[in-house]
C-alpha cells in the first residue's frame, strides 16, 4: 500500500468530484497515474481517497490480483 498527501489541485479535484460535479474522473486519474510515474510504479492499483482535516489523502493498492483473465 502506497499512501500520501494530495497537494492543492488534486485536493480542489476531490472536493469538486465528490460534491457532484461530473466529468472530473479522468483529471483526477491522471494526477494519480502522473504521480505514480514519478514514483516508478507501474501496473494495476486500486486507487482510494480518505478525507482528512487538512484535505484528502492517496491510498494505492495493488490490484494484480483482480486483473481480468
């Protein structure tokens, strides 16, 4: 498992996404996926939020196991 901060604009993302707005899915994959990159991580991952008080927080999971056969 794999956890950090989200910084602002993935945090804005978040609030926006989870307030309703439609059409923010894709942004907010890609700001995940770009970080993962940075990171050299590659392959299938769960990706989770958890709000906190200072904003929301990443959880990535491996997801090897739930690939389609």
């Amino acid at each position: 498992m794999i956890r950090w901060k989200a910084d602002d604009e993935l945090n804005v993302l978040l609030q926006r996404y989870y307030g309703g707005e439609g059409g923010l899915w894709s942004r907010i994959r890609e700001q995940v996926t770009d970080e993962l990159r940075r990171r050299g991580i590659e392959g299938a991952r769960h990706i989770r939020f958890r709000r906190r008080d200072d904003g929301y927080e990443v959880i990535i999971e491996d997801a090897s196991g739930y690939e389609v056969e």
